[in-house]
C-alpha cells in the first residue's frame, strides 16, 4: 500500500511545471536549457487570446506492481488533476508557456524541444518536483488557432521508486473570452 500511495502522490506530482524562478528570471535547468521566457520558437502556431479548456485522458501505465483497478484510479485522478481551464493573453497566444501544456500546478518546467511542420507540432518538457523528482513529457499532434490534439508520453521520476511511464491524449479547445476579473 505504501508504493501505491507514493506512486498516487508522485503520479499528482505530474500536474508540477512555470518557467521563471522565484525572482522573475527566467529558469535554466542544470543542462543550460532555457525557459519559455528566452527561447525563439517563431515558428509557433499562434493560438486565440481567451479562456482554453485542457483534458488529459491517459490509457496505460507502466506499473506492473499494481493491480488494473489501481492503475485506472491512478490514471484518473493525474487526469483530473492535470486537467485546466486557463487564460491567454494576446501575447501569451503568440507563444505560451510551458507550463500552459503541462497541466495545472505547473513550475519549473522548461521546453527541451519545440518542433513545427505545418500544423504538426512535437514539444518536449522537462519539470521539477523539488525533492520528489522530476517530469518528462513528450507531446505530438495537430495544433489549430482554436484547439489541439496530442498524444502525450509522460515519465515521472522518483529517487525510491524509479521511472514511472505513462501515455495517453492531451486536448484542448477554445472556449471564448476570459471571465471579467
């Protein structure tokens, strides 16, 4: 019970990736990546200033320890909690952050890849967990002015536990203007 509970608490640990410090500057990573805040991806598709809805739904995880039932419930709930309703400026739009794909709760994420053919986009993410680990995510698919539809591969890393691998979709979709604040 004590590894399903770890792994339920790293697993939540996903919805973890901002790509600036504490300070306002932007975030690199040991390797010398650099956050969203510095990197030059004119090539991205701009996306409509407003009020987008993301989904994640995850269809298999790497956890032979654990019974189908809990992996499902596992799955589940980093869904739920990685699901968001978020909003775009106009010059977020242009270029959103990481931690706009990566899901709710996100800090310290950093792009690793960002790559454009057309409408075909392939981006890859790396977050902190602080002390817990970290999050590697891969995400390939169609992005349009309104929505977008990837396949998702996320790997959480855990000092006692190991790689934890998971793969689904991740969608999102225009919803219309940001509530007044």
């Amino acid at each position: 019970m004590l590894r399903f509970v770890l792994l339920y608490a790293a697993a939540l640990g996903l919805s973890a990736c901002s790509d600036k410090e504490a300070n306002g500057n932007p975030d690199k990573g040991a390797n010398g990546i650099i956050g969203t805040a510095e990197m030059d991806y004119d090539a991205f598709i701009p996306m409509k200033a407003g009020l987008w809805e993301t989904n994640f739904v995850f269809t298999d995880i790497n956890v032979p320890r654990l019974g189908k039932a809990e992996k499902q419930r596992v799955m589940n709930e980093v869904a739920k909690s990685t699901s968001n309703r978020s909003c775009l400026t106009e010059a977020e739009a242009k270029k959103p952050a990481a931690d706009f794909f990566v899901g709710n709760g996100a800090e310290k994420c950093v792009y690793e890849a960002f790559d454009v053919s057309g409408q075909n986009v392939r981006m890859k993410f790396s977050c902190g967990m602080d002390s817990m680990g970290r999050v590697d995510m891969e995400l390939n698919g169609v992005m349009g002015k309104t929505e977008f539809n990837y396949d998702s591969k996320v790997d959480v890393r855990l000092p006692m536990v190991g790689k934890v691998a998971m793969q689904g979709k991740a969608n999102g979709k225009y919803m219309g203007d940001c509530p007044a604040s």
